[in-house]
C-alpha cells in the first residue's frame, strides 16, 4: 500500500488518502520505518498543497527531525519554512545536505532564481544518469518543472548507448529460431 501511495505521489497525483490508509496498517502492524516514511510523503503532499502547518504537524507527529541528517526530510523542513516565509529557517535546512531537487524547488519558492537555477541544473544532472529508461524518472520531472518555471531550457545530455550482448545471444537465437 505504502508503495502505491508512493506511485500515485511520484505521478504529481494527491496520495491522500492512500497514505492515511498504508499508515494505519503499518501502525497496525508496528511497521516504524513505514511509519516514517508515509509521515515523510504525508508531508511532502502537505507541502504540495501549499499547507506549511498541515506539513509540519506531520513531520512533528513522526518525530522526523533534522537531526536525522535525511537529506529528504531537510529538504521537507527547507519548503516548509520556505513557504512559510522563513528564508533563515529555509537557507539553514538548505546547507544540510539535502537533494537538489528538494534545493531547487526551495529556493524556487523564496525567489530566489539564480540558486534555483544553479539547483534544477545539478538536479537534472542528477537525475538523468545515463538519460531513459536509466534516469530518475520523478526527480528528473520535478527539475523539469523548476527549469520550465524559469523558462530555462532542458539541458541537453546524451543517452546511454546500449549494445545488445546477451552472453550466448547467437547460441539462443539459434535455438529459438529451431522452435
């Protein structure tokens, strides 16, 4: 369940209520780990939807702090208190190791365009590994929505090229070919 709330988030769909639903199981179940990280994505839809409190009651209700050190979850910390207008708060959970992604987005959010620049480029860096089906496909979306906001081009990266060896391919191909 919590793998599919995951799904419909990546795909920029409201997970809602799925979350609520994979988080009773795993409270059921004393599954802690999914606990967190169904807090986590609860906060991320929160910060989708423009809720700063909503966020932050999640992320409180979880415990999930900064001390943590997750790179994810100060990115969460560094939108939430980007929307909510703390640029100090926001810059302080931005020098802790988070994604670019999350950088990006952030910084996107206090107008600060030049860091959220410099940000999505390195995200979609980031991402794009050796380009489809090989990237990041949801982070590579999410800076592509920062670099679109900016009206900055996608950067143009070379795909990966894939040489077709199978160990025995001739030895197989030659066998099904005898079906």
């Amino acid at each position: 369940m919590r793998r599919y709330g995951r799904v419909i988030f990546e795909k920029g769909e409201d997970a809602t209520g799925i979350l609520h639903e994979a988080l009773a199981l795993s409270q059921t179940s004393g599954n802690n780990l999914g606990i967190y990280v169904i807090y986590a994505f609860l906060a991320e839809q929160a910060l989708r939807n423009n809720n700063a409190d909503l966020a932050l009651s999640y992320l409180e209700h979880a415990k999930l702090n900064p001390s943590t050190a997750d790179p994810w979850i100060n990115g969460c910390y560094a939108k939430l208190y980007a929307l909510r207008g703390d640029v100090a708060l926001a810059e302080q959970y931005l020098e802790n190791s988070t994604r670019p992604t999350d950088a990006a987005e952030a910084y996107l959010i206090l107008k600060d365009n030049e860091q959220a620049k410099i940000y999505a480029l390195a995200a979609y860096k980031w991402a794009w590994h050796d380009g489809p089906p090989f990237c990041l496909h949801y982070e590579l979306e999410r800076a592509k929505t920062v670099l679109k906001s900016l009206n900055i081009p996608e950067p143009q990266y070379p795909l990966k090229q894939i040489n077709s060896h199978i160990a025995f391919e001739k030895e197989i191909r030659q066998f099904i070919e005898a079906l």
